[in-house]
C-alpha cells in the first residue's frame, strides 16, 4: 500500500510534466537480447556517500541492490546473476539505471526501483517476447507501434482529464 502511494505521487509529476502519461515506462526485449531499465532521480536531497537503491522484480526477488554507491550482487537472486549490468559513474547523477542481459521470456513483468531515503519508487513493466529482431538492441520507451503508443496516450490523458474533473 505504502508503495502504491509513493508511486502515485511520481505519476502525478509525470502527468503534470506530460512527458510520459503512464505511471509505468514499458520497456521490450527479446529473448536472448538485452534492456535498459530506466531508473532516474532527479529531484535532489540524495544522501551524501549515495542512497541505498533496491532493484526488484515482480516477485520481489533481488535483482540488484546498490548501496553507498556500490553494487551489492551477494543478495541478488540467482537467476539474474551475470545477468544485470549497472553504471557506477552515473550514481552520482541519480541514474540507477540497470541492463538486464540474456534475457528470457520469463523476466517479464514489473520492476520497481526503490529509493526509500528519498521515498522514491519508479516502476518499469518489461515485456520479452517470442519475435526476434536479429542483432538489434531493443530500445526502451514507446518506440515500436508509434500510433499506438500514441492513440493509448492520449485515452490515459483523456481519462486523467476526467478523473481530476472529479477531483476540482
Ligand atoms: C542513465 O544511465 C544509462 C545507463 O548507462 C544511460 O544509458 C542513460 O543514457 C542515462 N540516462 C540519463 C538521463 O543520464
């Protein structure tokens, strides 16, 4: 529930900055591809020596913990390991984003990165399908399906219109 809430709130600032809709990124892989799963604070008040970050899927298994600006892998559920990449140089940043590599079509589904000092929680839905795209990394975001991405857009921004004229 405590999650649930935190993740309204982010919603909310996307809704307002109307660069993404949705309170979830999407993000595609194919089997045996590899992701980038965004995580990306950027409103400050990050503890000095670096927040403790918790990557977890839709299980709650670990995929990756990161503390005081390291990765802690000792934890990490063991079908992702040799498996997820992260970027130290970019901690500094508030990007916690990781790549999960070799990836199997059972990987799909939530992930959530969690960022309890600063009460953060980003969630990012992975979807690994079948059809394979030879040698091409899958790029994250709405990009295959332009229209569609499109047309759902624009049915959440309509039923967020709705909603808040409920709430005014
Ligand atoms: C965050 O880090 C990822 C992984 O290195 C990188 O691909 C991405 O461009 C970075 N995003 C921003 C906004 O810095």
């Amino acid at each position: 529930m405590m999650n649930f809430r935190r993740l309204e709130g982010s919603c909310l600032l996307v809704v307002f900055s109307l660069t993404a809709v949705s309170c979830q990124v999407q993000v595609e892989g194919f089997p045996g591809g590899e992701v980038l799963l965004p995580c990306i604070y950027r409103r400050g008040g990050l503890p000095q020596g670096g927040p403790n970050v918790f990557w977890r899927d839709k299980d709650d298994s670990i995929v990756l913990d990161i503390k005081a600006n390291k990765a802690d892998t000792s934890l990490q559920n063991k079908k992702f390991t040799g498996r997820v990449e992260t970027f130290p140089e970019f901690y500094p940043k508030g990007n916690f984003s990781i790549v999960i590599k070799k990836l199997q079509e059972a990987d799909s589904g939530p992930y959530e990165c969690n960022i309890p000092a600063v009460d953060y929680a980003f969630r990012v839905k992975l979807t690994v399908s079948g059809r394979r795209v030879a040698m091409t990394t899958p790029r994250p975001g709405p990009a295959g399906g332009a229209a569609e991405g499109l047309s759902s857009i624009l049915l959440t921004l309509l039923s967020v219109l709705l909603s808040a004229r409920h709430v005014l």
